[in-house]
C-alpha cells in the first residue's frame, strides 16, 4: 500500500464555475503529488469535449466574473484541461452517459479513458479523498 494520497473526483455538472473548481482542485491534488482521478459523467463530459469545454457557460447573473477572470489572468479551461492532462490527472469519461448523448471518444480531449462507473469505483475504492461537482 502506497503512501502516497489519492484524491477521486466526480464531475457531474458542466459549467465555468464547476469546471474551475474541478480542475483547480485536481491541479492542486496533483501538484502535491497526490494520485488523482476524475470521473466526468452526464453534463461534466462538457469539461473535457473537445469544443464544449471552450465555451462553458456561467450562472446566470454571473456574467461579470468574465471579466474578472481576465483582469485576474486565469487560466482558461482549455489551458487547466492541459495542465491537468501533463500532471497526470486520469480522466475517465463515462460510457454509459456517453452512448446515451451519442457521443465518440474522438470528440474529446487527448488522453482520456473511457469506462463506465465500476471503472472509477474499481479507482476511487482507496481513495482518501473523495469528492463531486
């Protein structure tokens, strides 16, 4: 049994603000050296689809942290989608949401796998941290 912590991730939804909360979190988790991975099922797939996560929209009467972002100089999702991917964050789409949206593993981001929820069960069963969005 390593020492190391393991950080499990579900990503449910599929706006601006869950996708930074998602990614900011498993950055974080991977930057110290924590094993992490993320379970994207029904509208969290938008986070990491390959035009979807471009364009995420924000809650409504939110539109004013856009700006904010950019004064801020945030990254955008498409940047912390690379950043994660180079950390090694495992990312495992969900079959099952996808073949019920008729999505392809072709339409999403590089290096992801796609399993269905015993795939990150099987992952998450040693998790020290667990946590959705």
């Amino acid at each position: 049994m390593s020492n190391k912590t393991k950080v499990a991730i579900i990503a449910a939804n599929g706006g601006l603000f869950d996708a930074y909360k998602v990614f900011n979190i498993a950055s974080a988790a991977a930057a110290s050296d924590a094993e992490v991975g993320i379970f994207f099922t029904f509208e969290g797939l938008n986070l990491i689809h390959k035009e979807a996560h471009k364009n995420l929209p924000l809650p409504e009467g939110k539109e004013h942290f856009q700006e904010g972002f950019q004064k801020a100089n945030v990254p955008s999702i498409e940047e912390l989608v690379e950043v994660a991917t180079e950390m090694g964050v495992k990312m495992i789409a969900c079959q099952m949401t996808m073949d019920v949206m008729s999505l392809d593993k072709d339409q999403f981001v590089e290096g992801i796998e796609v399993g269905g929820a015993a795939t990150f069960i099987d992952y998450a069963k040693d998790a020290n941290i667990t946590l959705s969005f």
